[in-house]
C-alpha cells in the first residue's frame, strides 16, 4: 500500500511558541489542514517544514519553528506529536537564491511570495 503524502501551504508569519500570536497562528494551520485530512494520521510521521520568509534577518529559528507546528498539528494531522519520528526544517529567505521542488506551481504559491513569509508542511506517514 502505497503511504500518502500531505502538502499545505500556511501563508503569513509563523511564530514562535511563546509569542503572544501563536495562537492564532495555530488555529490558522490547524484549519489548513482539517480542509485536507478528516481525522488524524495513525502510525510514524515524517515532517518537513519550508519557511520562506522577506526579512532580511529572520527572529524565528528552527527549533521555534518546529515547536509551534508540532503543537499545532497535534489532534489534527496527528494525534500526539510524539509520533514524528523524523523532522526537518529549512529557512529560505526570499532574498537570497533557493529552490524549492516538489511543491505545485499553482496560483496559491505565486501568491505568497508576495507576502511578507510563509511555510510549506509537508507530511508524511512512514
């Protein structure tokens, strides 16, 4: 049986666990991904982030950033955060030259970067 894989786009700033707008960042995600899976995943989870951001110095790291996705994914995407068995974030700041592939060049895309940052979620179970 083939595993499926998952690709969200969250477009805007992601923040950092103890910032005062996680919160709503968090819902913001979790109501990306409800429109894709209708209850969460069973078994081993492969996680992958792509944060693509304009600042020319970014403030969230990649631990930060790992923190909040696993927290908001949990009871949506998964049911408890300890089954990602494998993480990986990249920062990409849209100054500098980057690829990133894999990912459908649709109008969503081109729209966000004209945006200010944003994340791909890639998912997968292994």
């Amino acid at each position: 049986m083939r595993k499926k894989n998952y690709i969200f786009i969250v477009s805007g700033k992601a923040y950092a666990p103890r910032s005062s707008h996680v919160a709503s960042y968090k819902d913001k995600v979790k109501q990306i991904v409800c429109q894709h899976i209708s209850s969460p995943l069973s078994g081993n989870i492969d996680l992958r982030l792509e944060y693509v951001f304009r600042e020319s110095k970014n403030r969230l790291d990649q631990d930060n950033l790992s923190k909040t996705y696993c927290d908001a994914l949990e009871g949506v995407a998964y049911t408890d955060d300890n089954q990602v068995h494998h993480s990986e974030v990249t920062l990409y700041n849209m100054n500098s030259s980057f690829k990133i592939t894999g990912v459908p060049l649709t109008e969503e895309i081109i729209d966000c970067f004209n945006q200010e940052a944003f994340t791909i979620v890639r998912l997968k179970v292994i």
